[in-house]
C-alpha cells in the first residue's frame, strides 16, 4: 500500500506552525518513511498534481489568495486540519476584525507614524495582488475543517501525535499538558 | 444640578456602599446619569470614576442620555409575547411615532423593553415611570398614550386597583394578586408575632434545629437546606447579616410578589427569627427594581413592626435587637444569585463571586451572611409556629413542606397557587386549566422544558426543581421560536460577562437558535449546540452561565424532531459571501472588486 500523502500551507500566519512541525528533530526521518509530502512549503512544490489524503493548514483567511488556496488543498485533500491559533480562531492578524479595513489600510500605507512621505494616498491596488477581505476568517468559516490542532505555535509533539495516530489509525492519546496553555 | 447630586450623595451618608442608591435617585432626579454626574459622584465618594462608570452601566434602568418625560419599559418575556406583546409594541410605535429603543423628538416618551417585570399572570405588562401597567392592549395602550400627550401623572392613569393590598393607599395599583389556591404555609392564617415569639423563647440553637428537622430548603430554586445555612452563618465570627432574596428575576415567576404585597409581615418576621437564629442585628431586604411601587408599603410595614416592638430595640423585651433596610436594585436578573446580591447591595457590579468563601463565611462587607428567599423566610415562621413535625407531614420525603408556584401561560387561570411537594405536572395541568398542552417550562428558562410524555414527573426537589415559574406552552405555539429563541435573547442580555463562555457561548447559541428558526442552520448545528451548552455549563462561575444552556438542551433532548425538521442535511455550510468581504478594501483602495478564480 502506498504512503499516505500529506500537502501543507501557511494563509496568515507567521510560519510559526510550520517551525513547530520542523521541532519534531530527527522523528522527521520516521515521518518520511510514514507519509511522502506534496504541495508544502516544506518542498517547495507549488501546485496539485495529485489527490492528498491529509491537508495541514497554518493561518486564517486575510485575503482573496488565502480563500483560494484553502479551497483548492478541500478539492485535493481527503482530510483537513486546521494547524493553530490563526487557522482556528483567526489569531494575531484577527486583532483587526473590529476595525474597518478602510482605516486599517490608511494606517497601514498613509497615516501610521512609520510610513514615509505618501501625500497623495496611494494605496497598493494592482489588479496582481490579493484583496484584502473585511475580516480575517478562521478556516472553518469558510470550508468544511475535519481536525483542530490548537496552540500558538502547537507542539512539536502534538503536531507528530497527531499525525501519526491520523496516518496509523491509532488513537490520539496526548497528555493533558500538550493542548494546556494556561 | 451639582447641588442636587451633593444632597443626594449626603443622603446616603457620602457612603460608596450605597452607589446603587445614588444613582437610582441621580436617575430619578435628572432621568440620567450624566457623565458629568459620574465624575462628581467619583470624586465624592472618593472613587474612581470607571468604578462609578462599571457600577452605573450593569444595571438595565441607568441610562446615559434622559430617558423620556414618560418612561416606557414593556416587558419582552416570553409569555408577554405569548399573550400579544407584538400588537402593544406596533400601537405604541404607530402613536409616538418612533420604534422601541428611541425617544420622541421633544422628549416626553421614550421606549423600551425590559425582561420580565414578575407580571406573567397579567400580561403583556409594563412599567412607566416604575408604575405598574399590566393586561396591555391596542385600546388601552391608546389610552395611556393620549393621557402622557396631555402631560398626567403616571398615577393618575391608573384607574382600578387590584384586589387586597393592591389598594392599598401605599400601593394603588392595578396588579391583581389572582391567588388561586392558599395553602396553609405561606397563604394561610397567620398572626404577626406569634413565631417570633416563640422564637425568643426557644433560644437561637433550639430554632435552628427546628428549621433543620423540618428540611427546609430554599426556595429560590437550589434548595439548598435552609437550617443548615444558619448553622453555618452562626458558627461564623463576625457581625453576620441577614439578607432576604426578593430579586424575584427568573421570567415567569410572581410568586414573591404576591408575597410581599400580602404578606410582608411574615416575611420580616422570618428575616428576625433567622437574625436571632443566627446572632444578627441587621437584615435587608433586596427588593428588584420592578417592583418599585411596593417600597413605600414595605418601608410603612416595617415602621408598623417597629412600633409594635417586633423590629428595632430590645424586641418583645427579650433584649434581641434586629432591624431592617430595603436595598433596592436597578435591573439586573444574575443579581438573584446570592454573592452578586451581595456585591449589588454593597455598591458595586452585581457579578457574582468566587466560592469558596461562601456568603456565610464571608457575604456582606465581609461578614458571615445568610441570604435566603422571601418565601423561606415566610415558611420558616410556620416552621417555628407549629413545629417541625407540623410541616414534614406536607410534601414528598426530600421535599418538605409546600411550594408556590407562578403558574402562567396559556392556561385559563394564570395565578399563584401554593402546593405541597409532589404535585405531578398532569394534576398540576388540571388545577389551572390547561388543554391542548404541548410542553410545560418548568422553573423558568433556566429549568426544563417537560414534554407531555413526563407528565406524570413530580414538582419536588428530588425529581422536577423549581423555585416557582411554570410556564404552559399551548400545541398552537412554536416551541423554538416563541420559547427556547426568547430566552436565549434574555440569557445573553443577562449575562453579566464576567466569565467568557457564558459571555461569549449565550450570544452564538442564541444566533444559532436563530439559524434554526430561519431555516438556515444545518444537522451538525444541533450536536454543536449542545456540546457548547455543556462546556458554558462546566465553566461558568454562577448558576447563570451553568443553566443558560438548558432551553437549548432540554428541547433539544425532549423535542428533537422539531429541530430536525427545520435543518438542512447537510454536514457544512459557509455563511462566507466573497463579494461581501471584499466591497469595503476594493471601495478603499479604488480597485474593481473582481476575484479572479
């Protein structure tokens, strides 16, 4: 039976999940010989090519790419799982859902105290870039989330016990200490 | 102005303990309390101002802005809506012109709804201007309204007087008392005085043991054993206070009210015998905002006592001194949870505390302190008038003694109804005439919706709880929506915000009830709604937060299929709309809002 293949992104996000995954050391060697990797930044691969059977994703939804990204990996993943603080709950970059995105940017490229001289206004609107959505969506708000990995980043460990017992079929059987942060 | 609000804060003796009473008369005096009043208020009592401001904006009847010359709150429980509140609301608004939640432009009346106000046997209901308005209807709502446009006292548009103390010259008001059924505990004979008495005579340990052979258990709704809560609170060191619980807040329950309006003797009578039981000096009782218009009564029934020498010095020359002052709140339901009494009564947000320490360790200003409600105080005086033995023989083994209930809704006679323990729901059904029942809601929105095929369940401690609201729900209502959506708006309204799941967890149910009622919401929505209420009933400090989530869990367990049929089958669906999320920063930014996909 081949291994199971498993596909990752970081939306918004820091990466900080994708340096925790990396924390696993030398356990990463036994992950290879349990899963082969596809589209991840991890390898660099940049488009499906082939149906994934588990999806991890780091980050919420800031922005249009995001949105696409994450329904692309729910059209080519069997299994999806919301990696962290930001991809279950929107996290850090959430801090700006109660401010409108009109003041946000204003702050951001005309009146914040580091922005250069920008007297007339300009705002990046490349028809390239990627809008910036109202909001920022937790995962699970925008398509369907099968597993939830909390933490800020989570552990190494919680990240490998959960994938493994995902790929193995065995149950998750994590200390109480591994999902506290208290 | 800075003169009024100086005598006022004198009045209270510059006290920050008495802040409550402060800015109900800041309130009463200027129909605000302006921020401007906030900062000398501050300074007076030597507070800060954000200690004024958190205290001022818990409660429902502060207001920031004047309320109207004619203040309107309507009550939005769910059976004033059961019983036409829609057609109330529409008169009004078609004659001030103006919706709930506004002012008319020149400021005569304003209007707004508020939970329930302890009036659900004559509803829909209202207070203006804290009077009692109640069996409102399109003719009379027009009546009102032409006699506040021809600038009468609220008074005086209140015509007929309810039956028995409702007359009284204190109280003139159109409540009626509709006691159905007096038993022989809380509404039978009763003689003021005797018990306490008795009480001087029995020595404070003997009454004790009295109360705790009877099993009296509170009757705010936990039941908690009431003799074992004096023992507690006089086993304590310190200056131990007695606090009677008339913050009768839990929608469908009137009981107290009808308590307080004929038999406040007895209900003082039972705050002394519990303050010689337990070596206390002082009682108070905190009496809830709504019921206002019984104050001035309560204060002339307390004088009466005092003159009788059954209140103040040297009682009935027994040389036991206890008194009593009535704190009044200001629209808050979690303050009927005992330690959020206490921090209301001593100043402050009525957030409810951590426990341990209990009241009766530590209750008011730190002091051992016993709080128990109107009607176990009432029962405690028969407890001691006729003894323990007396009283077990009434009501089921765990569950001694008898009950009242407030039982309305639709049901032909809405009234107050004193029972023994045991009761079962059918019999009960057959008192109050009601047919065609599709559920009963047992001890208001925080009990449980009964169906019909538990009817045959007692009302007692030991099977179905209640600290006394019973509502009738007929076949022709809909359950999710008149009911479970109704108090789910209360709760989160309610909640007083101090613990994040029931913050938090009461506002998503409630929208989530609302998905149901909408069509919206999906078969994977129900499992979340109930694993949610767990979780907000496992780590909520107080009741409040612990039972939010029973009109969800209750219907969801006992009326399922009316949730199943209004869900999707569907296992997800996104709420996200694209073209939503992305107008504003395309508006900011002068970009056209196309997704390329």
């Amino acid at each position: 039976m081949s291994k199971p293949i498993v596909a990752t992104a970081s939306l918004a996000g820091c990466f900080g999940c994708h340096m925790s995954l990396l924390d696993i050391d030398e356990r990463i060697l036994k992950l290879i010989e349990l899963v082969d990797f596809h589209k991840s930044p991890i390898n660099d691969i940049k488009t499906f090519t082939k149906q994934c059977d588990i999806g991890i994703i780091e980050g919420g939804c800031c922005n249009t790419e995001n949105v696409e990204v994450l329904r692309e990996f729910r059209k080519n993943c069997k299994i999806l799982i919301s990696l962290g603080e930001c991809a279950i709950m929107g996290g850090l970059p959430a801090m700006r859902n109660g401010i409108p995105v009109r003041e946000c940017l204003e702050e951001a490229y005309c009146d914040g105290i580091t922005v250069g001289e920008n007297t007339e206004r300009i705002m990046p609107n490349d028809e390239e870039l990627p809008i910036i959505l109202d909001k920022v969506y937790p995962l699970h708000e925008i398509v369907k989330i099968d597993y939830y990995l909390p933490g800020c980043a989570p552990r190494a460990d919680l990240i490998w016990e959960a994938v493994v017992a995902l790929v193995t079929g065995n149950e998750l059987n994590i200390p109480y200490e591994l999902v506290k942060f208290d | 102005m800075n003169e009024k609000i100086l005598g006022i804060i004198e009045a209270y003796g510059r006290s920050p303990y008495r802040l409550v009473d402060i800015l109900l008369s800041l309130q009463k005096e200027f129909r605000c309390v302006s921020d401007e009043a906030v900062n000398i208020v501050a300074s007076e009592l030597g507070l800060s101002e954000v200690d004024v401001r958190q205290t001022k904006s818990f409660y429902h009847f502060f207001t920031t802005e004047p309320v109207g010359k004619y203040a309107v709150y309507l009550n939005n429980s769910a059976v004033s809506e059961m019983m036409g509140m829609a057609d109330v609301v529409d008169e009004f608004e078609k004659l001030c012109g103006i919706s709930f939640g506004q002012k008319t432009a020149d400021g005569l009346i304003s209007l707004d709804h508020t939970a329930c106000i302890g009036m659900n046997d004559q509803e829909p209901a209202a207070l203006i201007n804290s009077v009692v308005f109640t069996g409102l209807n399109r003719q009379k709502v027009r009546e009102i309204v032409a006699a506040m446009r021809e600038g009468k006292p609220v008074e005086s548009m209140v015509t007929e007087y309810g039956d028995g103390n409702n007359a009284h010259p204190l109280v003139l008001s159109m409540v009626k008392n509709n006691i159905r059924k007096a038993g022989p505990v809380c509404l039978g004979e009763y003689e003021t005085g005797k018990a306490l008495a008795r009480s001087l005579t029995m020595g404070s340990k003997a009454v004790i043991d009295e109360v705790k052979s009877a099993n009296l258990r509170g009757r705010g709704g936990a039941g908690f054993p009431a003799g074992l809560k004096w023992q507690f609170c006089a086993h304590e060191a310190g200056d131990r206070y007695v606090f009677c619980n008339a913050d009768e807040g839990e929608p469908g329950t009137f009981k107290d009210r009808v308590l307080l309006t004929e038999r406040a003797q007895m209900m003082y009578e039972g705050m002394a015998i519990a303050g010689w039981a337990i070596g206390a000096k002082e009682g108070i009782l905190y009496l809830r905002y709504e019921y206002l218009y019984l104050k001035a009564f309560l204060e002339n029934v307390l004088e009466e006592m005092r003159n009788q020498n059954l209140l103040g010095k040297n009682i009935l020359g027994k040389g036991f001194d206890f008194d009593i002052r009535i704190q009044l709140g200001a629209g808050a339901y979690v303050c009927g949870e005992e330690s959020a009494l206490i921090e209301s009564s001593e100043g402050k947000r009525g957030e409810p505390r951590n426990r341990p320490p209990f009241p009766v360790q530590k209750g008011y200003k730190n002091n051992p302190t016993i709080v128990n409600n109107v009607e176990t105080f009432c029962s405690a005086v028969k407890i001691i008038e006729n003894g323990a033995a007396w009283y077990k023989k009434m009501g089921t083994e765990d569950s001694s003694g008898t009950k009242l209930l407030s039982i309305s809704g639709d049901c032909k006679m809405p009234g107050v109804y004193e029972v023994e323990w045991g009761m079962t729901i059918h019999e009960m059904l057959r008192m109050v005439g009601a047919e065609n029942v599709q559920a009963v809601q047992v001890s208001g929105p925080s009990g449980v919706c009964v169906p019909p095929t538990q009817f045959n369940r007692q009302i007692a401690l030991e099977d179905l709880p209640s600290g006394g609201s019973m509502i009738v729900v007929g076949k022709q209502r809909d359950l999710i929506k008149d009911i479970v959506l109704n108090f789910m708006a209360f709760f989160e309204d309610e909640s007083c915000g101090s613990c994040i799941t029931c913050r938090s967890f009461n506002m998503i149910l409630r929208r989530q009830v609302q998905k149901v009622v909408e069509g919206r919401a999906i078969k994977p929505d129900l499992d979340n709604m109930k694993d949610w209420g767990e979780i907000m009933a496992k780590t909520s400090r107080c009741g409040l937060g612990q039972t939010s989530s029973n009109p969800i869990s209750t219907t969801l367990a006992n009326f399922r299929e009316l949730y199943e049929a209004r869900v999707k089958d569907e296992d997800f669906q996104s709420d996200f709309d694209m073209e939503k999320a992305i107008a504003e920063s395309c508006e900011a930014v002068n970009r056209p809002p196309i997704v390329h996909e």
